[in-house]
C-alpha cells in the first residue's frame, strides 16, 4: 500500500496540472458559429488546385460539427481566406531503375481567419507550407510535373489536400 501512495499522489498531481488532450477545444469566440470560406486564390499556374484545397476545409470544419459552413463571406461570423501561391515536387525515393518513384510535394498557402463582429485577423500564417511524400503507381522516364500528378494520381492529391485541411482546421481552432 506504502508503495502505491506515491503513484497515486502523481497521478492527481498531473490530473491537475492543466494538461488537456489536443483538439478537443475550440479558442474561438462562442458567437462564432457560421463560417465563410469562399473560394481560395490560385496564383500558381495549376488549374483546379484551389477548389479541392478550399473544399477539402471546409468538409474539415462541418466536421468538427460546431460549425455551420457557407461557400461565401455573407452572413458568416468568421472567414477564412486562403490563397495557394506555390506548389512544388522534389523526388525522395528511387526504383530499382533508378528513376524517382516517390516525391515530396508542398504547397505554399497564405491563410486567415477573420473574426467578422470584431472586425479582426485572429489567425493567420502569410507561408503556410505544407508537405508530404508520396510513392508514384507509374513513375515515368526521370520525372513528374505536378499538373500530371494532379492529373494522374488524383487520390494521392486529395489525401494531401485532406492532410492540409486537417492542419489548418486545428491551427485555426487551437490558435497555434
């Protein structure tokens, strides 16, 4: 019994020591309930890209289900802006044939969250850089664009917009 007194006496000592588990909280105001997250900018020379971006946020936030989610900034209490300014691939893997068979792919995003009542940023990162490999199902002879990755491997690119949502969401909600 002497030997589990101090167990026990740890334990509620780091019960009360203000640790939480992530994601479980929200740093915004409490009016906040309607969030507008237009479209993203796109300034890279990448078609389409920054419809799954803004997308793939806002299916993150409805997820979080404290949220309602509109397409537009009227009417919302919070907005998120985005604009996507660069997307670049660097290979990382190689085959047997000594062709780049997965790559790092980052997307560079500025992103805000505006409180519209207040009239203030209260989040914002101007370089949002996001990355992540991904192995390719044909990798061709020496190299890879990344409008043909996009094109061609459409579930790696929507996992790596998913991933970035994710991040974005939590940065947002936990103020980090």
């Amino acid at each position: 019994m002497l030997r589990a007194l101090p167990v026990l006496a740890a334990g509620v000592g780091a019960a009360s020591c203000g640790y939480a588990l992530a994601g479980r909280g929200s740093f915004l105001p409490a009016y906040i309930r309607t969030l507008g997250i237009p479209m993203f900018g796109n300034t890279t020379p990448y078609p389409t890209i920054e419809q799954t971006f803004t997308q793939k946020v806002r299916e993150e936030f409805q997820a979080s289900g404290r949220y309602t989610v509109t397409p537009t900034d009227a009417g919302a209490d919070g907005i998120v802006r985005g604009e996507i300014q660069s997307v670049s691939s660097q290979p990382v893997g190689l085959n047997d044939a000594q062709l780049a068979s997965r790559y790092r792919f980052t997307v560079v995003v500025k992103v805000a969250f505006e409180d519209v009542k207040q009239q203030k940023t209260l989040w914002e990162n101007p370089a949002l850089a996001f990355s992540d490999e991904y192995d390719l199902a044909n990798p061709a002879a020496g190299g890879i664009d990344v409008a043909a990755f996009a094109g061609n491997d459409r579930a790696a690119f929507e996992r790596m917009a998913t991933d970035f949502a994710k991040s974005v969401v939590s940065a947002i909600l936990e103020a980090f």
